[in-house]
C-alpha cells in the first residue's frame, strides 16, 4: 500500500452523483467501451464520459441510472471523443467493471463526502 492519504487529499477529489441521459456504443475506441452524458444538474450540467463497461451494461439499459464521477481530473481524448469525467466503478471476481451508485435516488450533483 502506497503512504496514506490525507484528508485534504481527499478534499481535493469533487466527486458527485449524475444521472446518465445518453448511452452510445463506441467502437472507436481500443477497448470495448460505451460512451455516456451524464446530467449532474444545475450548473454543472451535462459531462462526457467514455467508460469500459460493456461486460456488464448496454446501452440502453443505462439510461435513467445514476452513477458516481470524478469531476475535476483532466479532460481526456479517446478516439475523437473528449470524456470530463471519470465514472467510477469496482472489479467484480473477472475483473470487469461495476459502475458505483447511491443506494437511495438523490439530486443530482451531490458531492460525495
């Protein structure tokens, strides 16, 4: 394990909830992945994200759902496609990606504390 974070590490991560309003296949990219814009509300409103979870989600099964995102790390290209957020998951027991959601539905843009 790496030294440990402090909390104003943590402080420094806006992670926040959205609610995915489009979901598209992207085959562009190296990995199967599927892109989505996620609504976080307000004034934040709706980011891009490209995201390697096609093992368990289509497209169309994510709309309406809500997720957890890092806000604030770089914008990143992917195959022509600029993701501004990273949408935040675990490894299931293969190692392929389970998106992280609240249990509860919650207004969008919440930041995770």
């Amino acid at each position: 394990m790496d030294s440990p974070a402090t909390t104003e590490d943590f402080d420094r991560l806006d992670i926040r909830v959205g609610t995915v309003v489009d979901a598209q296949p992207f085959p562009e990219a190296r990995k199967p992945s599927i892109r989505l814009w996620v609504d976080f509300g307000g004034t934040l409103g709706v980011k891009r994200s490209s995201a390697q979870i096609t093992v368990h989600y289509a497209p169309d099964r994510l709309i309406g759902r809500q997720v957890m995102a890092v806000m604030n790390f770089a914008p990143r290209r992917i195959a022509g496609f600029e993701s501004e957020v990273l949408v935040l998951g675990v490894p299931d027991e293969n190692g392929a990606v389970v998106l992280l959601k609240p249990d509860l539905r919650v207004p969008d843009g919440g930041k995770m504390f």
